[in-house]
C-alpha cells in the first residue's frame, strides 16, 4: 500500500533530510516554502535540543516547516495573512495529516483562536515570531536577538500567555553567549540565511550551521568547569596578577585565570622553598 505524503515526510527523521523532502514538495504542490520557513524551524529545533523542552522533535519541526504552507508574499493583503494558518491545516488535513497535527500548525498565530492552546503549538509561534524578526525584509533589515525579544515580549505576546516564553528568553540569552567565527551564533546564523541566493543554498547553510554549532557548543561545555571555577575563584589580586585579570572575553579570561593560578603556585613553591631552606640554615 503507498504511503501517503503524511506518512512519509513524518517517517523521515533526519534533519536535512526533512528540509530535502520539502524542497522536493514544493516543485510538486502548491505551498509555501522558502528560507524562512527553514530558519524558524531550525530555532524551534535549537530551543527543544538546548532548553530540555519535553516534545516530540519530529513532530514539531515537521509542523513548523508546514504550518505556513498556505502564506503569501503579499503583505498588503491582511485578509490572507490571518487565515493563512487555517488555510494550511485545512490542506494538511487533505493530505492525511491527524487533526490534532492539524491544530499544532494551525497555532502558529493566534488569529483563528484555536483552543485550547498546545504547547507544541507555543513553540510554533516563538519560533514564527522571533525568526522573523532576525531576517531582513525588503523593508528593514533584521533585529539584533536582544532587540527582538523585547518586542517578542512587551508587542507581540503582550497580554498573551506562551507557556515557553522565559524558557525561550533564557535559551536565546544563553546562545548569545556561544560564537561562531566572532559572531553569535543567532547572528552569524541568520546573516548565513539572509545571504542565501535560494531554498537550496539555504539547506546547504543549515547543515554547516549545525556542523560549526555542535563544534562550539562542544567547545562551550568543555570550558564551564573552569568557568564555574572561575566564579569561586578568590584572591587578592597584586599588581601583575590585576593585569593577567583583565583580559577580555570568556575564553581569554579563562586563560588568564589560569596564568594567575600558576604565578600563585609558583609563588607559593618558592614561598615554601625559602622557608625550608631558612630552617635548614637555622639547624
């Protein structure tokens, strides 16, 4: 018996194999797909792999690339822009999607007021609203991530309850801290997408997103021992030790915090060594 489309892209578990299979789809049915839609799902699948946030991956991320797939280009018409949701888990109810998938995509906003809301869905419109603010749009280039967390919170989600919204706050604070080529890695991120020529380019700058950020996470966690260390670490800094103490950024600090623990230690050998020494004498 063939599967249906359902089936087979919610058996289809590897990442960019998923984003190959609706690059696939896209050239046979008519739905929306483009870099976009790949970037908000990659931040829904950083927030569930980063934050301990207890879903079915597969699940959500499939729901995130096709929750839009009845969106529009076309900004000025606000009609479509409000239904486009509904629309989309109407279609995907045609295709052999379950009904409560249905409603996890339909949730991306809240202009059909589905209820009660799903915390899969909740996911779906962080990831929606927060992605989209970090993209350039013919009309304005990207937010900064702080930038557009503010309005996440205080514009968007004012007077609205999302059960991960702190989850969420602290998972991007906490990715602004890890680097790729000098550059946070959100950042560094949504500049690779921006300057993404088409959908394919775009899946090609996703795998080497994740390859680079498995790399520095890796890097990340192998450095919070020693920062742990550091911020127990005490003593009374002399004037070289004050120089060492200074330097910048979290890996040279670490590396500095070091070079004042070994002047310590050789100070306190020498220390030792003398006093040895004088007793020695002294017999």
């Amino acid at each position: 018996m063939e599967r249906t489309f359902a089936e087979y892209i919610l058996s289809e578990e590897d990442w960019i194999g998923k984003l190959e299979t609706m690059f696939y789809l896209k050239g046979k049915a008519p739905i929306f797909f483009d870099k976009t839609v790949i970037f908000k799902t990659e931040i829904a699948k950083l927030f569930i792999e980063n934050a301990g946030i207890n879903v079915d991956k597969n699940l959500v991320l499939t729901a995130s690339l096709l929750c839009g797939c009845k969106k529009t280009n076309d900004f000025s018409d606000l009609a479509k822009i409000k239904a486009y949701a509904k629309d989309g888990a109407d279609y995907l109810s045609s295709l052999g999607f379950s009904d409560d998938f249905c409603k996890i995509c339909e949730q991306v906003n809240r202009y059909s007021q589905s209820t009660p809301r799903t915390k899969e869905g909740d996911i779906l419109e962080l990831a929606d609203q927060f992605g989209g603010m970090l993209l350039d749009r013919p009309e304005r280039i990207g937010f900064k991530p702080d930038e557009a967390l503010t309005l996440l919170e205080y514009r968007n989600l004012k007077d609205k309850d999302n059960i991960y919204l702190e989850k969420f706050k602290d998972f991007v604070n906490a990715l602004q801290e890890m680097q790729i080529a000098l550059e946070p890695a959100l950042q560094k991120y949504a500049k690779m997408i921006n300057m993404a020529e088409n959908t394919k380019q775009a899946i090609v700058r996703t795998a080497e997103f994740d390859e680079k950020f498995i790399q520095v996470k890796e890097e990340h966690e192998n450095l919070e021992p020693e920062i742990e260390e550091e911020k127990n670490f005490e003593f009374n800094p002399t004037e070289i030790e004050a120089i060492v103490y200074r330097n910048s950024g979290r890996e040279n600090f670490v590396a500095g915090l070091r070079k004042v623990k070994e002047v310590k230690e050789k100070s306190e050998k020498l220390v030792q060594f003398n006093t040895e020494s004088k007793e020695e004498y002294e017999k």
